[in-house]
C-alpha cells in the first residue's frame, strides 16, 4: 500500500510537515443566548431552550467576561443597545444574517451605546439609528448609529443607513471618552449635517480595516473627521459633502489607508491637513512618507467592490506601520502581494491575494489557502493527506481539516493512467482532522488517495 504526493490547484496530496499540540483550558465566564421569537424565555438565559429574545436582557443579565451569543434575525431596539460592562454581544452567523434595527423614522435613538473599554459587540448589521434635536442639542444629537463614550470595541459590522441632525451619522467617539476601536466594519450610506460617517474629535480612538463609503454630510466631512486619533488599513471612497472635504477631515493619523474618488464643493478627499503616511490619496499631502496619488485600481468600485486588483499600485505599497495581523476579511497580512517573493503590507482595507504567490513557501499557493481555510503565513498551516493506515482491515485516511468546509476523498489504483474513483464527497470538515475508512478497497492495492476541496 502506498499514497503519493503530486499537487495541483485544488487537490492537496501532502506528506506529514509538523505535529499540532491543542489545549482545552477551563473558564468561568457564563455564555448567555438570544434568539427573536421564544415563549421559553426566562433569565438568565443560559442556554438556548431559554434564550432571551431581547438583546439587552442577556446584555443586562451577564457579568464582566461573559458572552452573550445572538442567532440570526432582525432585533428591533425601542432603545440603544447599551454596553455599560466588560461583556461580548456576538452574532452566531454574522452582520448578514443579524440585524439591530432602530427603525428610524419610526423611533428616533440611537442603535448602540457603548460605555465599557472591554465592551465588544462583534458581527451585526446596524441600521436604522438617529441621534436627534437641534444643533445645541450636544451630544445627544450625535453618533445616529454607535456612540463610543467610554471606550470598547466596535467589529465585523455593517453600520449603514443611521443617521445624526449635527456629528457622525454612522460612529461618534465621544471628546470626553476613552477612546474606542472601530475595527473591520463597513460604514455604508449614513448621513449627518457634518461627518456622515465616523465622528472622532479630541479623543485617541481607532478606526483600522474599514471600508468607509457612500456617506453624506449637508456640511463637511462626509466620510470621517479624525481629530486626535488614527485610522489605519481604511478604504475611504465615494463619500460626499455639500461644502468641504468629501472624504476627512482632521489633523489626526492616517496610515496605510486609501482616500479616493470622494467629492466635495472644495477638498474633495481631505482638508485641514491630515498627517499621511504610506497612503493613496489626491492630491499629494507633500508632507509624510510613501504616500502616492496614483488610481487604486480597484475590482469594481462602481459596483462596490474595492478590492485591489494584481495591478493596483497599493499593493504591498504599505508599511509596517500599526501592524495589523489580518483585512477587513480576515485574510492574513502582509501577503506577497506582488508575487516578488518578499511580503509586504498593502494599502488600504483588502490584502490582495496573488494567485501565484506562496507566502510561506509551503508550496501551496495563497489563493488555493485561503479557500482552504489554511493560513498562507504558516507553513505548518494546510491541508494535506497527513496519516494512511489500516483500520478494521481496510485503509483508513486521515487529513487536516477546518470547521466549515467541505471535502471529497477518492481513490486511484495507477497514477500514469489518471483515474480516480470517488470513495466518499460532501464530508464536513471537523478541525483538527477528519478521518474516513474506505470499505470499499478491494485488494492489497497500491492504493493511492487524494483529497480535494468540495
């Protein structure tokens, strides 16, 4: 009995390179559970036989540490989800399959409220927010969507259609709060008299891997004002505002981030002198270093797709700068981007991924990784055939794999001919390694198998 290993795009048949060692270490937190319709409910909302089917109950019901995890649907909010301790609100299945409606013009509030720097709320779309009253209405009348008062975590949302009668119709960081992190959101199509999407003044907030688009301002800033903070790995484009600076505002950082195509009646991506670095944008900040003007090239920005393309001049155009270990998508950084066998950071929100380039040089090609579910920065990290042996007297196949894809198995008795027989498909991945026997090898071989990504 033998097994082989040639490879091509789309079938890995690898030998063993490394050994994993996995811990399991016990924790005290409690998880908590949400779901939109339960005649069950009942506190304190352990399990999903008595889910809540209000946010902010298994919010107001967990302690520092806790998870509250929220399965798919829409949760309209008769008041902002407020965040007032160390605690993780988590969608099950994402901003696509999870909604926090505020239902403006239904309802006038805002969407969330966050008031804890170990607050997360991970995995929603939010929509619907506004921030009402007049112009000395401060702050109440800012932040339609997310308003950072006292720090904590803002990731993988969809922060869309909010809205705020004077600051950041989409996020506002508070002058007087901690901070806070705004991190792999999409910040789409929110509306403010000034800054339509990301509010952020005196304070030293972070907006990293951020796609920044379609916002609106009557006044300035119609994608961001970024005071005394820094935003890093951003797309920022095709933002308007009806005076100045279609795009940012502000005297704050910008780093290996993309402002382009924003429009504006004066300064169309950026007034009152931004500090640049490693960034694309028009025209030329003069000041800062390895900044450049030059079209992004983006996959289709007419359509919403801002990914850099192989000929794009951001890519591996960035710098070390606030290192970021992974995009908007959560694809690793930095790729070799430009398949010129050194790594390097791109600018703006996507890495692009080369399909020729292998990053790790594990002879499997970055693209081919990441539909794997591998990590092309790890060597150790792929899929591959990694123990054949006999179980139950018949061959017994073992592989790495990961949660959520899917794999087909099949067998070949003569490589020169070609021929492979299906030996089973539409087998779920089980991390850190699935194993079937095959039953149905008839013989003393030499049997040669072959796994593939469904």
């Amino acid at each position: 009995m033998s097994f082989s290993n040639p490879w091509k795009m789309g079938c890995w048949f690898l030998p063993i390179l490394g050994s994993l060692v996995f811990a399991v270490g016990a924790s005290a937190q409690t998880t908590r559970y949400v779901v939109p319709v339960n005649p069950g409910a009942a506190a304190p909302y352990t399990n999903w036989v008595t889910a809540a089917t209000n946010v902010q109950d298994a919010v107001s019901a967990a302690t520092a540490g806790d998870t509250v995890w929220v399965s798919n649907g829409t949760y309209y909010l008769g008041s902002p989800l407020e965040i007032t301790k160390g605690v993780t609100a988590r969608s099950v299945n994402g901003f696509e399959a999870t909604v926090l409606d505020a239902q403006y013009p239904v309802r006038t509030n805002r969407c969330l409220y966050m008031n804890h720097p170990a607050g997360v709320v991970d995995g929603f779309t939010v929509r619907g927010g506004h921030a009402p009253g007049d112009y000395f209405d401060f702050p109440g009348n800012c932040g339609g969507g997310v308003f950072f008062n006292n720090g904590g975590c803002v990731r993988r949302c969809r922060i869309t259609g909010n809205s705020a009668t004077r600051d950041g119709g989409g996020v506002f960081f508070y002058d007087g709060s901690a901070g806070g992190v705004l991190e792999h959101c999409e910040i789409i199509s929110n509306s403010a008299q000034w800054v339509g999407g990301v509010c952020m003044g005196a304070v030293t907030g972070i907006v990293r891997n951020c796609v920044i688009a379609y916002n609106t301002a009557s006044s300035r800033a119609g994608a961001a004002r970024i005071g005394e903070g820094q935003m890093c790995h951003c797309t920022v484009v095709l933002n308007n505002a009806g005076d100045r600076a279609g795009g940012i505002e502000g005297s704050g950082l910008i780093v290996n981030s993309i402002l382009y195509f924003n429009t504006a009646v004066s300064d169309n991506n950026y007034s009152e002198g931004p500090v640049f670095e490693t960034s694309c944008t028009t025209p030329d900040p003069g000041a800062g270093t390895g900044n450049i003007t030059n079209d992004p090239v983006f996959v289709d920005a007419a359509a919403g797709d801002f990914r850099l393309t192989t000929n794009s001049p951001c890519v591996d155009a960035g710098s070390p700068t606030n290192q970021l270990a992974g995009d908007i998508n959560g694809i690793p950084r930095p790729l070799d981007g430009n398949n010129d066998g050194t790594n390097a950071w791109d600018m703006g929100a996507h890495e692009f991924v080369h399909p020729e380039a292998d990053s790790d040089a594990d002879w499997l090609r970055d693209g081919d990784e990441i539909l794997a579910g591998t990590d092309p920065l790890d060597p150790l990290s792929l899929l591959e055939v990694s123990r054949l042996r006999f179980q139950a007297s018949a061959p017994a196949v073992s592989w790495s794999s990961v949660n959520g894809k899917t794999y087909a198995l099949s067998r070949s008795t003569n490589l020169p001919a070609g021929a492979w027989t299906p030996v089973q498909s539409g087998i779920a991945g089980a991390a850190p390694m699935n194993t079937v026997t095959d039953a149905t090898a008839v013989g003393n071989g030499p049997w040669h198998y072959r796994i593939e990504l469904e």
